[in-house]
C-alpha cells in the first residue's frame, strides 16, 4: 500500500471518531464535486467539524495522483476522483462510472473472465481489510494497461464501503521488458562466446557459465559444470598454492581492481590437466557487482611451442607478448586511472603516483624538439576527434632514464561519454609485432568487442549483420560498414582445397545452423590480396525468438609460421638423429620406448624403426649377466636417470637370433615441452671386449707360469718391489715364505718329468688354497717357490707355512693310479729394520730355506 492510499484511508478512520454513530460525516452536496456517496442516515446533528472533514476528504481524494474509485460492498461503483476520469480520458465522473466496464478485457492475462475474477476479489474484501493484486485494464480504444490494485475495506455509517486504488504499470513492465531482453542480450553473447565462460557474484559463488565451459572439459551440461567445478581444477597450482586459496583470491582481487589476468591450470574431470590463461572482469549487472571469468585454452599454443623446443630447444621462436602499461584521460584531458603495468614500467609505488607524477614520465622535450606537454594535449585531441592514433614517444623513469615507447590512443565509449585509452608499448623489449591485442577497458563493459577474437553475426537469411571492432582491426579496414559491405572481398575466390569460396562459405553456414556448431580452417584475405589463414568457428545461438550464427575467425598466421618452423626443425633434428653414429632411443614418463634412429635398426639388423619399437623387449636376453631380470633391471635404470639426470652402465643386448652383444649404456634426461623423457645411446661393445680378452690372455701368458698357473718370477719381482716400499714407508710387518720339494729329482727320474709336472701342480694349488686372496704366491725357479704375506708378523708367517707344509705331507699325489708322496721344506723371513731392499729379504728367506733343508728336510726354519 502506498504512502498516499495509506493517508486517505487513516483519513476517512480517523477524522470521523467525532462522529456519535460511528459514521461518516454528513456529505453535503457541493457545487465543487459531484460525489455521489449514499447519504447516511445519522442519529446525531450535523457539526462544523463533520463539514470540515469531509471538506478535507474530498480534497484528499481528488488531489490523489492515482486512479481512485469507491465501490459498494455489493459491488457497485459508487464514485471516484479527477485522476481517474482524467487517466482515462473521460468527459466527466458519471461517464466513467457508466462506462467502467469497458476498461477491462473481457479476459485477464491468466485467460480468466474479468468478471469471475471481480467476484472472487469482492468477496475476498469482505473478509479483510485490505488487498493487492495485478489487474489488466484498457483504454476505450483497446490500449492495454497493465495495473497494480489496492482495495480497502473503510467504516461508513452502519456499514463498509471499498476504495480502489490503481498503480499505473506501464512503464514498470516496460522497465521490466527492457531488463529481460537485456538479460537475453548477455545470455546470447555470453553462449556465443568461443571462450570458456562462467559467472559469479561477489561472494565467490558460481553463478552460470557458457555452453564452451561445458565443452572444454568435456561434461554433460552447465549443470554438471558448475556442480563439480572445483574437480576442474587440481589440489595445488605449479606455484604450490592451493587451488582454492589461489581462486578465492583472483576473485577479490577483480572486486577490487576491475580485472585481473594471470596463468591457470585446470584439469578434466580424469585429471588431464588443461593449462589455461584467465581474465576475470568486474561487471555491474542490475545494479549488482558479478564477475566474469573467460578461461583461454592454452593446450595448442603451450603444445607448438613444447613441440618446437624439443625439435630445437637452442632456438625459440615463439615470442611472449608482455602486458601493456594503459591509462584513461576523460574529455578535460585528465589523467584518471592506470592499470598496474603502467607502475611497473616506471618503478612507482602505486597508481596514485603515476597519475600525480604523470608529466614528470616524460623528458620536457620530445626528439623532435616539441615541449612533451603541448605535443601530449595535442595527440590527445586528435584522438579524441579521429577515434585512433598510434605515434613513437619518449618516456623516462623518474631517474630520468630514457623509455623509447609506442603509444596508440583509442577513443572509447564510456557511459554517456567518451574517454580516450592510452596504450603504452615499451620498444625497450619487445622483438616482435604482437598477434593480437586484447581489448581490456573493463569500463564499456560491451562482450562483443572486448572479445580478443574477429566476431561476426549471420542470420537465417545468410545476411551478415554485424560484427565486432576486432575484424574491422584484422582486415585494416575503415569501420564495421566496410566489413559488412564488403565481406566477399576478404576470401579469394576459391579455397586452398580448389572449392568456390561462396559455395564452401554457404554450406558452412547452414551447417551451423543445422547442427549448432561448425569449426574449420580458412583461408581469407585482406582487401590488398594479402592471404589471411584463420580458424573459424561458427555458433548457433538463440536471439528472441529466432536463432542466429556467430562466427569467431581466429588468425593462424602466426601459429603457421611457427609450425612451418617447427617441422624444419624437426627435420633438422631427424637429419642429425639419423646421422649419430651410435644407437639412439627415447623413452617417455611412463617408460615407453617411442622413438630411435636409423642406427639402432642398423645394429640389430632389422628392417625398419617400427620393427625396433615392437621388438624392443626381445633385444635383450631374458637375464643379465649379473643374474637379475632384463626387464626388472632396465626399469630401475630409467627410474634412476629420471631421478639423477644421467646413468652409464654395461647392458647384454642380442639380436632376433640370439647373437649377444654387449654394449655400454648411457641414459640422460632431458626436457621435452612440459614434461622429460630419457634418451637411450647404445655403445657396441664387442669389438672393444675382444680386445680386451685379447689383452688378459697375453698378459695372462707374460705374467703366469703355463703349467702351474702361478705367477712367475718376473711378475713377483716386479710386484712384491711395490708392496715392500709401500709397507716400508708405512713401518707395517712384511714377510716372506720361500719353500721347494725334498727330493723333487727322484720323482722325475723315478716316474717321469710328466709326474713332475702333476705334483708342481697339486703343490701349487694346495698351497694356494691355505693364502689369503691378496698374499702373492710365485713359482720362483724350479721346484721352488716363493710368498708375500702383507700385514702378517714373523710368528704368523711361520705358522702360515706349518699348514702349508702339513696340508702337502698330509696329502697323496695320484700320477697314473699311483699313490705318490712328497714334502717341502720352507724358510721364512720378516723385514727388518736394517733390511735395504727386497733382495735383501728375500736372501734371508732363502738362507732360512737352506737351513730347514740342511736339518732333515720337510719342515719350517725361521731366519
């Protein structure tokens, strides 16, 4: 109920409680109103104070600016005031009372009878005191008019009255109109938009999102996007942040700042993660703050330029297009805002001081001569009047470090005005001419044009209707006009595949409309002949009551050169592959073999790679010859080179027909885009084996006696020199055992030089079981034998050769079935401090000899 509907109520309630009956006052008929109340029959004498409030009743009634009317609670229309008469464009009071029924259709919105309807709320009043509804009226001549009613029940005399009060709605439901087909504008735009999309309120809740988020990871529809939106994102992002921690502040971040661009991962929803840039804008919607989220996939760009760095990761032709330091001046040539980049640039504090400091960026007079304030007010205005201007400017830092720049101001709309955006391109870095430029004024809050993408609309009728300021900039065309009118002029007249470019164009389209969405390569032109490949994307999208077709083209120039790079690099790096003279193979994270070169077919004797790449297991023997498992043992190598870098060991390779070959693994990991890989070269090895075992034979026949297999003497000699000065320097006990057999010369004169030959051998091998692996045993000369024991005192010496010394008289020779015996006589001597030289030990050992054999024969004398 309204303020006023509230006041003539309380009016009529509360000026009457003079009245004795509880009535209202006596209406006296007046020459100013022809109100036409039932007079009430009253017990109790009119009063000046009745005349008085019911004077200022009807004022109050007539000075109401709503349609009012005062019904019977039989539903007979009474009276009503001026506004009324006057809304409907009546001649007078009586002609609106007659012809009141005439001011409602027949049926009301819901497709009820206006009289059915008038009952139900006639008999509702009567049991209450108020009552509000929608009602839809009508002029004489048709016009609709929708309503907003209010009935109140009011005391008069014995008896109730109701007053009707109407609310104009007209231009409430147009309001409400415009709010929805602006709504349906936002929702055409925010589907059409080849972008991922999602929308959300301040408090981090996401609202809505477009049909390109559900397709981009791959779900059924918007509502299972938004009901596991935080599975489309990982635990933690590659900086170690917490996913939602990091997301929750983006988004309070954009409340504050406007906009906010940055690197973000996403993943699917079986953890295939999908690297994306996001650009989160501010947006006042229906008087509310909400933010929306455009989501750039990255997989394509981060995949060429993963690709090109492992075909060539010395050169990197891809390059990184920096953010733009912008700023805003407003039609008086004011500085009014900057984005974070502009402090960046010139090392400020903060954004108040780049707007404060402004003109102190720049030195007072340009190259050319010009004073920099009346040159920058100048440019200014030009772009102000000619909507765009690009120019060269120097800039300083407030050290007065010089900053060689390019400038573009752009006029742009903004609310009822314009203001002219200033991008400042710092040519201190920047190499290369960026591919695109992003149209980032958050203020015009128009999707359209702010979408980085060439945008245009077609309808059913194939006619090209529009399209954003993004394709006037691709084609260096004039405006949109010129775009829309001359559109046939940016294809050739056929496609690269030989096909009609009308005909191709036109199936396309209807194939978009036909299916909802159309994607493919064109190739368009610029009006001067200059050839334009694009991908285009075509989108059908409802707009009211019909649908239409948005085609985004997105420019491949750039993304060709770079792949045309690519693939010579990549041939470049065959060629090299190829041409290495040793076997190569590459494995990848999940330890699959997925590449070699023509080498590695070579040394297996194969036929190709492919038959490589198949048969990789059965290269190898199914154990090493350490004993462990083949397939167990390369895992664990793999895992180690993963882990370290880089592992070299000896491998038993063979071919298909068991031929082994041994070879010298090294395995190195290096970074292939995102992720590593290990390659595999594969060092043949048998020829260097064979002449190494070469090389142990003939040392093995320079260094060893041939029929005891011991040492010989120039070995020992040449040996034990070493070891006696290195223990002399390092003061540690040395000795020598020297031992021969007793009557050796009877047993070759007795059973032959073959016998001697077997007991040479037996003696040599059972004197060799009882030494240590590094004591030096040597056949001397003869039957004669010599040993070096190391770290060992004289007492453990001579016990040493007391078991060398039983174990042979303990032992039976067999020479052709006959048992043969012997015994050895041993002397052994221990390095002394007057001891000069190995000579000298080594006679001591001999004269110790000659006294066990002096005294009998087969025992131990010490010297």
């Amino acid at each position: 109920m309204t303020v006023s509907q509230i006041l003539w109520a309380r009016t009529i309630s509360m000026k009457c409680e003079h009245d004795v009956a509880g009535l209202l006052p006596v209406f006296q008929p007046s020459e100013k109103s022809d109100m036409a109340l039932p007079r009430p029959n009253l017990s109790a004498s009119n009063s000046p104070e009745d005349q008085e409030a019911y004077e200022r009743m009807r004022v109050m009634l007539d000075a109401t600016p709503l349609c009012c009317n005062v019904w019977s609670l039989e539903g007979q229309l009474i009276d009503c005031n001026l506004e009324a008469v006057r809304f409907f464009g009546m001649s007078s009071k009586q002609e609106y009372i007659v012809r009141f029924a005439e001011l409602s259709p027949e049926y009301q919105p819901n497709g009820r009878l206006s009289v059915e309807v008038i009952a139900e709320y006639r008999q509702a009043i009567r049991e209450r005191d108020h009552l509000l509804f929608e009602w839809m009226h009508q002029m004489l001549d048709g016009e609709p008019v929708p309503a907003e009613i209010t009935l109140v029940r009011v005391k008069h005399g014995k008896g109730y009255v109701v007053a009707s009060y109407m609310r104009d709605l007209r231009a409430t439901k147009l309001r409400e109109a415009q709010l929805h087909e602006a709504d349906e504008r936002v929702k055409l735009l925010l589907d059409a938009t080849p972008l991922a999309c999602s929308i959300w309120d301040i408090d981090s809740n996401l609202i809505d999102c477009n049909q390109a988020a559900v397709d981009i990871f791959g779900l059924a529809d918007k509502e299972e996007f938004k009901a596991r939106f935080y599975e489309l994102s990982p635990p933690y992002q590659p900086d170690g942040q917490p996913s939602t921690t990091a997301a929750n502040d983006y988004l309070q971040r954009v409340v504050v700042e406007g906009r906010v661009e940055f690197e973000w991962v996403h993943q699917t929803v079986r953890g295939e993660p999908i690297p994306a840039e996001m650009t989160l804008v501010r947006i006042e919607h229906h008087g509310q703050l909400i933010i929306a989220a455009y989501m750039r996939d990255m997989r394509d760009i981060r995949g060429s330029q993963a690709a090109t760095r492992e075909a060539n990761e010395r050169t990197r032709i891809m390059f990184e297009t920096s953010p733009l330091c912008c700023n805003f001046w407003d039609e008086n040539f004011q500085n009014i805002d900057c984005n974070n980049e502009a402090v960046k640039l010139f090392d400020l504090r903060d954004k108040q001081e780049y707007l404060d400091r402004f003109f102190d960026l720049s030195p007072e007079f340009q190259p050319g001569g010009r004073r920099s304030d009346e040159m920058a007010l100048d440019y200014i205005q030009r772009a102000f009047d000619q909507g765009r201007i690009s120019f060269e400017w120097m800039h300083q830092k407030l050290n007065g470090e010089p900053v060689p720049t390019e400038i573009t101001l752009v006029r742009v709309k903004y609310g009822d005005h314009y203001i002219v955006a200033g991008y400042t391109r710092d040519l201190r870095e920047l190499k290369a001419t960026l591919s695109e430029m992003r149209e980032a004024d958050e203020r015009t809050r128009i999707m359209l044009d702010a979408t980085p993408l060439c945008c245009n609309f077609w309808d059913e009728n194939f006619q090209n209707i529009d399209c954003n300021q993004e394709a006037v900039n691709l084609f260096e065309l004039k405006d949109k006009q010129e775009y829309l009118d001359r559109f046939f002029e940016l294809s050739p007249e056929f496609q690269p595949n030989g096909r009609p470019t009308a005909e191709m164009a036109m199936e396309y389209i209807h194939q978009a409309f036909r299916e909802g969405r159309a994607r493919f390569e064109w190739m368009h032109q610029k009006l001067n002949g200059e050839p334009v490949p694009s991908e285009i994307t075509l989108v059908r999208v409802k707009r009211g009551e019909h649908y239409i077709v948005a085609g985004y083209t997105r420019d491949l120039r750039e993304l060709k050169a770079s792949l045309a790079e690519m693939r010579e690099a990549d041939e470049r790096t065959r060629i090299m592959l190829d041409a290495t003279p040793m076997c190569c193979n590459f494995w990848d994270e999940n330890h699959q073999n997925i590449d070699c070169n023509q080498e590695a077919v070579n040394l297996f004797g194969l036929s190709c790679k492919q038959e490589y790449l198949d048969y990789f297991p059965k290269l190898s023997p199914e154990y090493q010859p350490d004993g462990a498992l083949s397939k167990d043992k390369a895992q664990i190598k793999i895992n180690e080179a993963f882990a370290t870098g880089r592992v070299r060991f000896e491998w038993m390779h063979q071919k298909l027909n068991g031929e082994p070959i041994p070879a010298e693994i090294t395995l190195v990991r290096v970074k292939r885009g995102e992720h590593y890989i290990v390659a595999g070269y594969t060092r043949d090895l048998r020829e260097l084996k064979s002449t190494i075992t070469l090389l142990n034979k003939l040392e093995k026949i320079a260094f060893t006696d041939n029929l005891t297999g011991a040492y010989n003497r120039h070995f020992f000699l040449e040996h034990a020199e070493k070891e006696y000065n290195k223990n002399r320097e390092s003061n540690s006990p040395m000795c020598v055992i020297m031992f021969d057999l007793d009557f050796f010369k009877g047993i070759n004169d007795t059973y032959g030089h073959s016998a001697g030959d077997v007991i040479l051998k037996e003696v040599t091998a059972k004197a060799q079981s009882a030494l240590r692996p590094y004591d030096l045993l040597a056949r001397y000369g003869g039957e004669e034998f010599i040993i070096m024991i190391n770290q060992t005192s004289l007492v453990s010496a001579t016990k040493l050769a007391e078991r060398i010394r039983r174990k042979i008289a303990g032992a039976t020779f067999i020479y052709k079935d006959t048992p043969l015996r012997v015994t050895i006589s041993l002397g052994v001597a221990e390095h002394g401090p007057a001891d000069d030289s190995l000579d000298t030990l080594i006679n001591k050992a001999d004269k110790a000899l000659y006294k066990a054999k002096h005294r009998g024969r087969n025992r131990v004398e010490q010297f």
